[in-house]
C-alpha cells in the first residue's frame, strides 16, 4: 500500500510539473532552439542505444566466515568484512526522443537501463579449513562464539555463501527550450524517475558429529537475506549542448526528490537427522525466529545525477557517443545490513526455552548508493 501511494503521489506531481512547465514557460525562437539536424540530431525522432560499463556501491558484509573466534590468536577470517558486488559490470541501456512541435522548442524522452548481474561466491570445508566456525556474538554474555562447520576429529563440514546484485532504471522527461549563450543551448527538464536495486544473500552450512555421543548426526542449515529498494520521484534538471562541425558536447545536471521504499525478507531452515530421525526447525545461522520475515518501509530520498556526452556524425542521421554519468541515491537497504551478528544461543534450534534478548534483530540500516560509468552508443535521427 506505502508503494502504490508513493507510485501516484511521485505520478501526480510529475504531471502538474509538465503542465506548469508547458503553460508557464515561453517558447524560444527557432533561433534560440538546438542547433541544425544534421548536427545535433533534431528529427522529430531519434533512438539511442548504448553500452554501459559502470561500477556501483558493493555489499558491506560482517565476517560470516573464520577459522576460529573473532578476536583469539591466530583466527583468521575467510570471507566477510570486506565488500563484495563492487566491480565494474556491464548493461545496456535504451533511449526514445520525440520533439513534438516545429521549431523543436518542446519534446519528451523516454530512457530504460539496466546493468547485468553482480555475483560473488565463497565456498570452502574442512578438508581445507580443519577449523571452520561462523562467528557471532552471545547476546546473554557478550563473548565471542560461533557455529562451528569444522572441527579437527569432531566436526567434519562445509560453508558456502552467495551474494548477488542487481540495478536497472527508467526515466520519462518533457523538455523545453530555455535559449541560447553563445554557442551553447540550454533546455530545462522536468519528469518522473524510477530506480531499482536488489541484493540476494545466502549462507549455507553443513556439519557432521565424527565422536562423541551424538556421533553421526548430520545439521544443515541455510540463511537468506533479501533486500529490494525502489525509487519513484519527481526528477527537474537543466541541460546543455554545444555543436561543431560534426562534433556535439551535451551535458545535463538533474535531481530527483521522491520515495526510497525498502522491502527486506529474511528466512531462515534447520534440518538434523540423528539415529535415522530427521527433523526441521524454523531459523538458521543469523536467521532466528526473532528476525525471520518480510518487512517494508518508504522514507524520503534523493538522486542527484550528472552526464557528460560527446557525439560524432559519421554519417547524416548517424553519431557515434561516449560519455560519463554519475547516479548517487540514499536511503538504500543492502542485504549485508540486514544481519545481525549478536545472536540468543537460545533461540538456535531446536531452542532451550531459557528466553535472553530477542537477537537477532529485525533492522533496516539504509545507506546511500553511488554507481558511476562509462556510455558508448550510436543514435539515429529518424
């Protein structure tokens, strides 16, 4: 319900802005417009298609991973702390211009992108990592323990974990001409934004007993941290271009104000199997009953953005582009922040029933997101 009332609240305002701008605002000469067609690529259509490589803000991630308890002598950690999702990765991206009126003071555009997936994936035993724990904190004394994957002659096991990424977005502009300094032309924008970006992590384990009295029982557990975001704001900005010869340098400066809406699921399944009986719970690690669920939330954001293009006309109605873009959005929920590393033993299953703080905590820790890259393309006037 929060998303569909920022959807028509974010819609509502982006058609006030483009009536305002179209009744409020002048038109410009046909002197003051862009400059000539054959340059600047003004047929009443244009399509652009480009290929993206950006970098975007990685996964911050606790340690998940260890050869012993944080903190002790020689432990090392094995995956965690760190960043993940952060490389470049590429995406396409696919751009529809249409100027409705003949001096080509006014039109609309309409853009889509969306960059491919970003994947990181860890996977290790105890043939390899004869200690192998998953570190948390007691939340009923303060001290470090742990799961425990891999013990020398007591716990054979493994742990594997995967995290992935996602981020795509669309924007649909009304532009008008504003007129002209010199060389250069201005245009302002008004239009509505929508960016969306999803994380998946998931933490799988496995234990095997080789002595003791429960010799022989076998414990899997798996933990999963889902979190989406999305952005629906009214999106205003100003523009600039500047043509020579073949040659044409366009930049744009936009911000938009809107919505951040947070979705988070968290799941969370035990199995053992002892003396032939196996049996499931609800929780895993950093899963518990405490956390385990789907929640949501919208807070207020912003996206500031700026682009940097220059185009070449290798043939009429054909220019090659190159460019730079920078997108900074807040209010975005990471998987990694969704996990709460100070856990209750006593709620692991199957449970002791002895109570203690309810750990792990269900949380958002929103933050913001920078993606910045590079745009080559070709565009052709229609």
């Amino acid at each position: 319900m929060s998303e569909t009332k920022s959807i028509l609240a974010a819609a509502s305002f982006a058609v006030a802005g483009l009536l305002l701008a179209n009744a409020d605002v002048a038109p410009a000469t046909a002197a003051e417009a862009d400059p000539p067609a054959a340059v600047a690529g003004n047929s009443p259509l244009s399509v652009q298609l480009d290929y993206l490589i950006w970098n975007v803000s990685g996964d911050k991630l606790p340690a998940l991973v260890s050869t012993g308890l944080l903190g002790a002598p020689g432990t090392q950690i094995l995956y965690g702390n760190s960043t993940v999702n952060d490389d470049w990765r590429s995406g396409g991206q696919i751009t529809a211009r249409w100027l409705f009126d003949p001096s080509h003071n006014a039109g609309a555009e309409i853009s889509f992108f969306d960059l491919g997936d970003a994947s990181s994936r860890f996977s290790t035993d105890s043939s390899a990592h004869p200690n192998l724990d998953l570190p948390f904190i007691d939340a009923t004394s303060g001290l470090p323990v742990a799961f425990l994957a891999g013990v020398p002659g007591a716990i054979s096991g493994g742990v594997t974990v995967s995290d992935t990424s996602r981020f795509l977005g669309l924007r649909a502009l009304y532009r008008r001409a504003l007129g002209a300094m010199g060389k250069e032309h201005f245009s302002a924008l008004i239009g509505y934004r929508f960016l969306y970006e999803n994380d998946q992590l998931d933490i799988s384990t496995s234990a095997l007993q080789l002595s003791g009295p429960v010799a022989g029982t076998f414990v899997a557990q798996r933990s999963s941290f889902g979190a989406t975001n999305s952005f629906h704001g009214l999106d205003v900005g100003i523009g600039g271009d500047i043509a020579e010869g073949p040659w044409r340098i366009a930049w744009r400066a936009q911000l938009a104000l809107g919505a951040s809406i947070n979705n988070a699921r968290i799941d969370g399944v035990t199995t053992g199997t002892f003396a032939g009986t196996t049996m499931t719970f609800a929780g895993g690690s950093f899963a518990l009953p405490t956390n385990i669920g789907a929640r949501s939330q919208a807070q207020f954001a912003v996206v500031p953005e700026f682009s940097l293009t220059a185009g070449y006309e290798f043939m009429p109605s054909w220019q090659l582009i190159a460019g730079f873009d920078v997108i900074y959005w807040t209010g975005v929920q990471r998987a990694g922040k969704l996990i709460d590393t100070t856990l209750n033993p006593n709620l692991i299953p199957p449970g002791n029933g002895l109570g203690g703080p309810q750990r792990p905590a269900a949380r958002f820790d929103t933050g913001a997101l920078l993606a910045e890259g590079f745009t080559l393309g070709v565009k052709h006037a229609f």
